[in-house]
C-alpha cells in the first residue's frame, strides 16, 4: 500500500510530493504517507501510527483536529467557504491581532508564510525608497525569488541564488549576514550606507534546526536597523504565537517595525499576515501605493481558524507554561539517554522547539550546524519512526511540540531514543 502510493504519486505529482522536505530526501528513503491525524498521534496508511513531532511544520499548537477549531470550522462551512468581499471576521481577526501582538496597529492577512515576508519586503522597499534587504544565512522566509539565496564565498558578499529560476539581478539585492553575529550586520550596513531597506530575520530561527538568538542579538538588531533607516522585519511564521502570545517580540522584548504570521495563526488552514504600525502599512494599496492583494485573502475558513486558535491562546496563556515543562521534560530525558548511550550531542530548545545535532560543539550559526553529522541524524530519523516516533525528516528542521503531548508519550519518546541508539551503535 506505501509503496504503490508513492509509486502513484511519484507519477503524476513532481518527486511524489507538493512540499519538498515531505519526500524524506534530507533522511533517504521512501515517505510515509498518513491518512490521518489527532491529538498528538499520526496515523499511517500502513495501519501504524507514530507519535507526531512535526505538528504540520508548526500550526498544530492544540494538537491534530483540536475540537473547538474543527466544530468552528464545521459551522462555517455551512455559511461560505470564500466570499471575496468585505465580512465581519475579518475585522474581528486583526483586533485579535493587534491586541496580542506587542506594537503593531494594522494587519493584512494573506494566504502563507511566503506572501507575508514577500509583502513585508515590498513594504519596507516602498517606504524606505531603498531596494537592498539583509537576510541571514539559514534563516528561511518561503520560497519567494529575493529569499532564495546562499552566502557567497566569505561572508559579506552578495548572495547567489540558491535556486535555479531565480534572477541573479534580484539577490543582488539581497545581502546575507551571519545570524548571531551582530558585527556581520553592521559591516553590511557600513558598506552599503543608505541602500538597505529592511533587515528579516528568525527572531529564533527554525530552519536550520532550532538556534536561539544571543542575549545581544536581537537587541543588536533594533539600534542597527534605526541608525541606518531600515526596518526590521521579524519573521514570526514559526514563533508567532508558539513561544508567547505575543510572540518572539513578546519574549526577548524588542519591537520589530513589521511582523510576519503563519502557521499557528490558521491552525492547519492556509494563511498568513503581515502586520505593524499604520506609518508602514498604509502604504498598502487602497491606501498608498505599494500593491498587494488576494483573491482568498481573508477568507471566512482561515479568519474563523484564526479566531478560534487566538481566542483561546489569549485566554489560556497557561498553555506556554505547559509546553515549556513538556519541552523541558523531553530536553532533559533525551539529553540523559544520550549521555548514558554515549553520543556526544547538542540538543537545543526554546519553549516547544526543539532539536537535536549530532556534534559536540554549540550550534549557533549555521556553519556549526553544518558541521553536525546528518547521516547520523537520518539513522536516528529512520529507528524513531520504526519504534513509533515521528520527527521532521531532516536534521535541518526544529520539532514542534503540541499541548497534547503528555508526559507518557515523551517517556514513550525517551525509550524510543535509548531503543534507537543502542540499534545504531550495534
Ligand atoms: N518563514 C518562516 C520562518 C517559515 O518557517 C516558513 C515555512 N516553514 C515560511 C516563512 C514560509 O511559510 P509558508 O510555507 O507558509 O509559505
């Protein structure tokens, strides 16, 4: 059955899947396909099921098919999936918004993490009057063309694109700095006075594995971005709502001039929003002249999600507490069996990301993460999913934890993971 799905898919669907890092291609091997989902379990074609650890990259903070978000969404498919015009939710949606999240006075949504950090650098391009963006190496902000870009040879020079289709004109554009490293910014800006229209970055970034930001970091950032008339981007997809209710910004008190969501903001429905004060969003067509728009933005699936997932997480803010002890609860079972194994390791976690790398030295920046060992990482991704866990398929990923999670399933983890070493050392 496994294989002949993908036997299927690989036929009529590019690599078998509509989201790269789905194929397993970061871990070898064919994927699993999973018929369905709750709480924190996963089921397989296969008839198996495996202890979630990817929450669907992110938005599943309350667990698969949460009950007061599927009987909203039930409700609302009665009443209309897409209307295209003006509604209530709409409205109801962005004073959520801007009641939770620290500084910000106006929201657009849109359909995805990618549209909001590409509106947020259309934005503060048009502001600013500058074209130039500092973006971090391993920091990833979707699949737009000026994000998709590698550091050239040595730091501090212009990126190339790391994708074929993208125009080598349009990196130029983009600047790549080192995250954690405040001075590598700074450089940039000295030489490039007055062209740099924003700074975007993953106030904790989760796309090179889960790296934590120094004390001085995101500080550094806000200054920096003032001194030299940029506008500093948070790229909340990831952190939104997942580490505080008010997010990153929230948490390491610094104010970010735009701010971009995803993920958590939909619970599993497409959406996305990029939000700050009226003096960077009102250049937003109607209003002003940077354009933007979306037949689906808005629409009343992805506004009653976004009610329902923020509702709660404003009422019941006990649930960063909770996650917190679940994350501390994991960190600290599997940072003992891998001692007692003997695998050197770094695990890294803020609140409910999570990640481990197979290296003895501290991963901050993404040199050191590519210094840890994937192939070992993907022995231990294949033994977890054999003994029933399943974590993202790629060692460049961070995990994601879910309210669900209970202290059995993280003990259930923790054995998974002595079971698992020991297998691979044999
Ligand atoms: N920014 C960040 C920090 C992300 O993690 C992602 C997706 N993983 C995106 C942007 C892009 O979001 P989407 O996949 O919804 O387009």
């Amino acid at each position: 059955m496994i294989n002949s799905l993908y036997d299927r898919a690989i036929k009529v669907i590019p690599g078998g899947v509509n989201s790269p890092v789905r194929s397993f291609a970061g871990v070898g091997k064919r994927p699993v396909f999973i018929e369905r989902a709750e709480g924190s379990w996963l089921f397989g074609v296969d008839g198996k099921k495996y202890v979630d650890y990817i929450g669907s990259w992110g938005p599943m903070i309350f667990g698969h098919a949460w009950p007061p978000l599927v009987e909203a969404l039930k409700k609302q498919l009665e009443l209309s999936t897409s209307i295209g015009l003006a509604t209530e939710k709409e409205v109801e949606f962005a004073e959520l918004l801007v009641s939770m999240v620290p500084g910000i006075e106006k929201v657009r949504l849109v359909n995805s993490g990618t549209e909001a950090c590409m509106t947020a650098v259309r934005i503060a391009r048009g502001v600013t009057g500058k074209q130039k963006i500092i973006k971090f190496n391993g920091c990833y902000h979707g699949h737009a063309d000026p994000f998709l870009v590698k550091a050239g040879s040595g730091a501090l020079t212009f990126g190339k694109p790391s994708s074929l289709g993208v125009p080598p004109e349009t990196v130029k554009e983009t600047l790549v700095a080192e995250f954690n490293d405040l001075q590598s910014v700074e450089q940039i800006f000295e030489n490039h006075r007055n062209e740099i229209a924003a700074i975007i970055v993953e106030p904790v970034a989760g796309n090179m594995g889960c790296i934590p930001p120094h004390e001085t970091f995101l500080k550094g950032l806000r200054p920096l971005a003032t001194k030299y008339g940029a506008c500093l981007i948070f790229d909340e997809v990831m952190t939104g709502f997942r580490l505080a209710a008010g997010g990153a910004q929230e948490l390491f008190s610094v104010q970010a001039d735009l701010v971009t969501f995803g993920k958590i903001i939909g619970g599993g429905i497409p959406v996305g929003a990029v939000a700050g004060k009226s003096r960077w969003m009102d250049c937003l067509a109607p209003l002003g002249p940077v354009y933007q728009a979306g037949t689906l933005s808005g629409n009343p699936l992805a506004t009653t999600a976004g009610i329902t997932m923020l509702s709660e997480l404003k009422n019941n803010q006990a649930v960063y507490s909770t996650l917190e002890n679940k994350g501390s609860r994991l960190e600290t079972g599997l940072a003992e069996v891998f001692q007692r194994v003997g695998f050197p390791v770094q695990i890294n976690r803020v609140g409910s990301m999570i990640s481990i790398f197979f290296t003895e030295n501290k991963v901050e920046t993404f040199a050191d993460v590519e210094q840890s060992d994937m192939k070992l990482f993907s022995a231990f991704f294949h033994e977890m999913l054999g003994n029933g866990v399943h974590l993202p398929p790629s060692g460049y990923e961070s995990w994601f934890l879910t309210a669900t999670l209970s202290a059995d399933l993280i003990d259930f983890t923790v054995d998974a993971a002595e079971k698992s070493l020991k297998k691979i050392i044999t």
